[in-house]
C-alpha cells in the first residue's frame, strides 16, 4: 500500500481547524493520514500536477501508435479518475466533513407557496390566515447525500439550533403556532391588487441560529393571486379644489375640471348640489349652468361627490358596494367692470335754483351715483372735469367752476352722494353779474378698464326782494302846451321812473301820488305816466290859476315782502294855456313808451340796422320835431348810474325841423329782463334838455342755440 500520507498533509490547513472552532484539539498525523486516504489525495499539488501532465504526455506518445490502442484507452481510463478523485471531493466537503456543518438552512415543508385567486380577496383585513406551513431544522438525515459519515461519527454531531421565520413583503408577517408550525398572515388593509400581475411575490426566510457557529438559512418563494374587490372610496386630487370664471361668463362656460382617483381602478361619476354650476358626470368638467345676477357673490361653495361605479370587483362578485366621496369646491367669481356709474334721482339735465342770499358752502344739491360693480370696479369718485376738459369750442376756459366746488361723501354699499355747494357770495343785482351756469358732473370707478359717466346742470342764481325802489330822479318838471294835446282825456303827459335793482317781480314797481287831494292828476300804477283823472273832460278844462302843482310820488315793488322806495319823487306841472306849440315833440306818441323784446343774437345778424319790431308796429325809425331851426342831437344812455348798456343812438338826419335818428345794438351780453334808455333831445343851440323820454326795451336773450361753455373738449 503507497502511503501519500506526508504530501496529503499539506492539503489539510490548520487554518481551516482554527477558523471554525468545531473540534476541541488539533487533528493527529495519523487522523490527518486517515483524511488523506479517504480523499485519495496521494499528491502534493503540485506533484498531482506534474503527474497529470506526464500522463497526458505519455497518452500523446501512444496515440500516435496505431497498434496501441488498447493502451491508449487505459491512459485515459487513469486520467479521468485521478481528475475525479484529487479534486471534487477533498475541496468541496472538507469542511462540512471535518466539522459537522452543512451550508444549508432550515428546511420549508414546501419551497413555493402559492394562494389562488379563488381562496383569497384584497377586502381580508389585518390578521387573516393565508396559510400555515413547517420549517425543520437540518438533522444527520437532512444532510446532503455527497457529504461522507463513514470515517467517524463526529460528523452526525449536529447541535439544533433557533429557528426564526421572516417575510420580506412588509404586507404579510409570519406568526408561530404552539404547535411549531408558522402561520402567514396579513399586515395591510386592504391589499392592493394592482400590484404586478395582480399577485404578491415574495420570500419566505428561514433562519437558523447557533451559540457557537454562524447563522444558516434557506428560503421559499410565495405567490398570492388575489381577487379583486370594490374597497377605496374615490380620493379628489387635490382635496381643496379652486377654481374661478368671471361674472359676465355666458351660459354654457366651462371654467375647470374636477378630478378624482380610485384605487380599485373604478369608474368614477361626478354629481354637484348646485343650480347655479353644472358638473359632467363622466369627465367632471364643470360649466356655468345660469347667468349670474347683476351683483353675484365673490365665492360660491358648491358640493361636488364622487361615486365609483364598483366595476373592480365585476363580475366575479355581485351585487358589488359603491363608495362615495363628497368635497367642497370654492369658486370665485372675478370681477369685471361691466357698468358706468349711474346718476340718480333724474337730476342730469335739470334746473337747479338757489338764492342770492346764500353764504359760502351754501348746499346748493345732492347727487347720488350707483354702481353695483365689485370690488374697484363699483367705486365711485363724484368730482368736476379737470382743468383740460373745460375747454370751450371756441378755445375759452369755463371759470363758472371756480365758484362752486363738490363735496363726497361716504360711500355707502353702491351708492356714493356727492353735495354741490357754493364757493363765493353771489349778488344778483350786482351789474354784470352771472346768473345761469351750466355744469357738468363726472362719476368715475376705479376699475380697469376705468368707467365714467357726465351730468349736466343748469344752475340758476334766484333774487331776493332786498333792494327798495329808486327814482331815477327826485324832482321832475313837466310843461303842458294846451296847443299839442287838444280837449281829449285821454292824454299822457309826463312818465315817472323808479327802478329796482332786484329781478322778477322784485323788480316790478307799483307808482302812486303820496300827496293827498291833488288836482286834475293822478298816475298810472303800472308804468308811472302822470294822468289826468276820469273826471276832467280835457286839458282845456283845466284852470291855470292852480298851477304849478306839485305833489310826492312814491314807488314799491311788488316782492314778498313788498318794500317801498325810500326817497320820493317830487313832480312839478307847470300850464302854457296859449297857442305856444311845445319845443319838442315826438311824431308818433308811441316812442313815449317804446315796449318790446329782441332776440339775443340780434347784434350778430343786424349788426349796425336800428332795432326794430314789425309784430310791434315799429320799423326802427324815431321821428322827431324841433321848434328850432338849428341841428340836435339825440343821445342814448341809461338812466341808471354806472350801468353799461348794449345800446347806442344811430346818427341824426335833418329835413327841415323833422329829425330822423334810432337805437343800434352793439352786443348782447345781459340775461336782463328789462333795459330801460332814456334818449335825450337837444337843440345844440341851448344847453338845457329840451324834452326827456324813456324807452323800456325786453331784451330777450333766447335760448336760440346749443350753450357750449360746458362742453367737455
């Protein structure tokens, strides 16, 4: 027997005995030598190598020899076996063999667990059993068959060790029964189908643990096929959806899309609690359903539920439950300045009236503005144009502004008032003075695009009865020549003149004789002309022994209160009962008390032509008659002091005695009622004022064209 005892030795590493600590003392020679033999390890390595390669040398030789075929078949018979037996075995199993370890785990009563769809369903809650099974540790007849037990029984010595079973799917745990077995049951509610190809795939893990050598363990696979089943309840995406569409949107508008997720992969039907929005019930796509009114709310909070329609758990079960899901969805409505500010009460366009006697900052009118746009859409500002849009047609600036001013106020839900005071005293009588003004108003928003709306007024300035009638004169002489006047009654003499600065009926003046008894006269209240009475049959009855007569004359106006002039007139007639003709005469009797209106734009289209009214009989012409052979003059003027007035006389012609002259407008400028001009005859050859008359003109200023002061440029 060859004895490869000394080179097997080398094969066998005593750092292959320290590193697994199995054995209490160090292997003998002759334990080694048994080791060695078993193996068949006869070589070192490198002399097994060297071996094999003059083997294979030799079998090279001989196959080249046809007549050793034999022989050769022989070489590869040793060559396989010394192959076989010097390495496979020693390599592998030593150490299995030399310490009484196997590589392999606990052992599973199975190694694939599988669950049908037909045994169990996503809806098992936590702690269902899916299904129990055994772990056994290994044992002396669990050992791999290639592992020798025929050289000593120490390799039988296996020691059990703990056992602990893991699941390397957190959606399943494993439990141990008293009986030892395991039990795997379920670790989530509910288990989700949709994982891939609708199952769990996953490891059961085995492990075996020992005091004094390391773990071991082994696995074994688990496929649960599942069936499906309606559990989730729709989930909106995201919980607190928002949304917008504006206020002037049109029935039919789509503003948003609601979105909802199942996680049975369920059909989903969208409903809304609102009958103001409408939802798809499929898409979920929602529309406006109504207008909206002329003032809608900012936000509307509307319900919107999803319901799935259980079709993940058709048509293996049914009837199948249905899971709903209600949310609140906010939508704003956006604000769009739609409307212009709206003037109220019909005051655009009216006539606003006020007194004189007002003080400044006098409320003069309110107005109200409504808005129902909002947010800044429906604020209102109430305030005069600005200085560029005062601008006239004809390039003048509008100063009429400067006298009042606006004052806001508050602005209450959609309405703002605005009050049109005074910012100046006003005199009515004051000459010159304005007495209509035509203003605009403008309403803006601050909304974008900005609104705007204009407000005419007319605003007239009202006079108060607070001046008292004025003779023009105090002391009046009058001359009457029985030779120009006949024995009619119905004669005029002398015409007494009181004017009041006041308008209207303010300005209206009654006449009458404050001297009691006085013969022959009296007056007319209406227009002052001094009379005779109904008694006296004509001039030639009059005495001429009772003259001069002289008597007072005093003038009220008829305002409320009336008020009565405070100096009267002193009236002196004197009586020529000769044949004496008078110094001057007026050809038509009529120009005594010429009475009758123009038109205020007469100057414009007359120019220089001499007034006249045909309605009135008058054809422009004052024809008068002089005594006197010289030249006159005649003179227009007014008989009130420091008052212009648009009038002047037209030149003098001459025929004989008989002189010709008129009135000649030179502009219009007063909204006057009455003008009244007192035209004086003068014969150029006597300083003294022969005769005095006065000639009432209306001057009617009408409103014959479009004002254009106002107007915004």
């Amino acid at each position: 027997m060859i004895h490869y005892a000394p080179q097997a030795r080398q094969r066998i590493s005593d750092e292959a005995i320290e590193r697994f600590h199995v054995i209490n003392k160090r292997p003998t020679d002759v334990e080694k030598d048994h080791l060695a033999i078993e193996c068949n390890i006869t070589l070192a390595p490198n002399s097994l190598n060297n071996k094999i390669t003059s083997t294979r040398n030799e079998c090279a030789m001989i196959q080249s020899d046809v007549k050793h075929r034999y022989l050769l078949i022989h070489c590869l018979f040793i060559f396989l076996i010394i192959n076989l037996t010097s390495t496979q075995i020693c390599q592998n199993d030593i150490p299995d063999f030399f310490y009484n370890v196997s590589f392999a785990g606990p052992l599973f009563d199975q190694s694939i667990y599988t669950i049908t769809t037909s045994n169990f369903s996503v809806l098992s809650p936590i702690g269902t059993n899916v299904f129990t099974f055994n772990v056994q540790p290994q044992t002396n007849y669990t050992r791999p068959s290639f592992i020798s037990t025929s050289v000593t029984g120490r390799a039988l010595n296996i020691t059990p060790g703990i056992i602990t079973v893991t699941s390397n799917d957190p959606s399943f745990i494993v439990t141990s029964l008293s009986n030892g077995s395991y039990a795997l049951v379920t670790n989530t509610f509910p288990l989700n189908y949709f994982s891939p190809y609708n199952r769990y795939l996953f490891n059961l893990i085995a492990t075996q643990t020992y005091p004094n050598r390391p773990l071991v363990s082994s696995t074994a696979i688990v496929q649960i096929n599942l069936e499906n089943y309606n559990v989730h309840a729709p989930i909106f995406i995201p919980s607190n959806q928002i949304f917008s569409i504006s206020e002037t949107a049109i029935i039919g508008t789509r503003f948003g899309t609601v979105y909802a997720s199942d996680a049975d992969n369920d059909g989903i039907i969208y409903s809304i609690s609102s009958s103001q929005f409408s939802i798809d019930s499929l898409t979920g796509v929602l529309q406006l359903q109504q207008t909206f009114q002329s003032s809608p709310a900012s936000q509307y909070f509307v319900s919107v539920t999803a319901s799935d329609d259980g079709t993940s758990c058709l048509p293996a079960r049914s009837p199948c439950p249905r899971f709903s899901t209600t949310t609140i969805i906010t939508i704003n409505v956006t604000a769009v300045n739609k409307r212009s500010p709206q003037f109220l009460n019909q005051i655009c366009g009216s006539t606003i009236s006020f007194y004189e006697s007002n003080i400044i900052g006098a409320n003069i009118t309110t107005l109200t503005v409504f808005d129902d746009d909002r947010g800044e859409n429906g604020q209102i500002s109430i305030s005069f144009p600005s200085e560029q849009s005062r601008t006239t047609v004809s390039g003048l600036r509008n100063t009429a502004y400067s006298q009042f001013y606006m004052q806001q106020l508050t602005q209450t839900s959609t309405t703002r008032t605005a009050v049109l005071r005074t910012n100046t005293s006003f005199d009515y009588d004051a000459p010159g003075a304005t007495r209509v003004w035509y203003l605009f108003v403008l309403a803006t928003d601050n909304g974008t695009p900005q609104r705007q709306s204009f407000c005419s007024l007319r605003i007239n300035l009202l006079d108060l009865n607070d001046n008292p009638p004025v003779f023009i004169m105090t002391s009046w002489n009058y001359t009457i020549y029985r030779s120009a006047f006949g024995n009619s009654n119905n004669v005029r003499f002398l015409r007494i003149i009181a004017s009041d600065a006041d308008s209207g009926l303010n300005g209206m003046i009654n006449y009458y004789i404050g001297t009691i008894n006085v013969p022959y006269f009296t007056i007319n209240q209406t227009t002052g002309t001094i009379i005779l009475r109904n008694n006296i049959p004509g001039v030639f009855s009059l005495d001429v022994n009772q003259f001069p007569i002289t008597f007072q004359v005093y003038a009220q106006d008829r305002g409320s209160p009336p008020r009565v002039s405070e100096a009267n007139a002193t009236v002196t007639i004197y009586y020529n009962n000769g044949n004496d003709p008078p110094p001057a005469r007026w050809s038509d009797p009529r120009y005594e008390e010429l009475n009758f209106p123009i038109i205020e734009k007469y100057y414009e289209i007359y120019r220089n032509q001499p007034i006249f009214n045909l309605s009135y009989g008058f054809n422009g012409t004052i024809i008068y008659q002089l005594t006197s052979q010289t030249s006159s003059i005649m003179t227009v003027s007014s008989p009130f002091p420091n008052t212009y007035i648009p009038f002047s006389d037209a030149p003098v012609s001459k025929n004989g005695n008989i002189f010709s002259s008129g009135i000649v407008v030179t502009r219009c400028s007063y909204k006057a009622h009455q003008i009244y001009n007192k035209f004086q005859m003068h014969d150029e050859s006597v300083i003294k004022i022969d005769e005095i008359f006065i000639v009432e003109l209306i001057l009617n200023c009408y409103n014959d064209f479009i004002f254009l002061l106002d107007r915004l440029a």
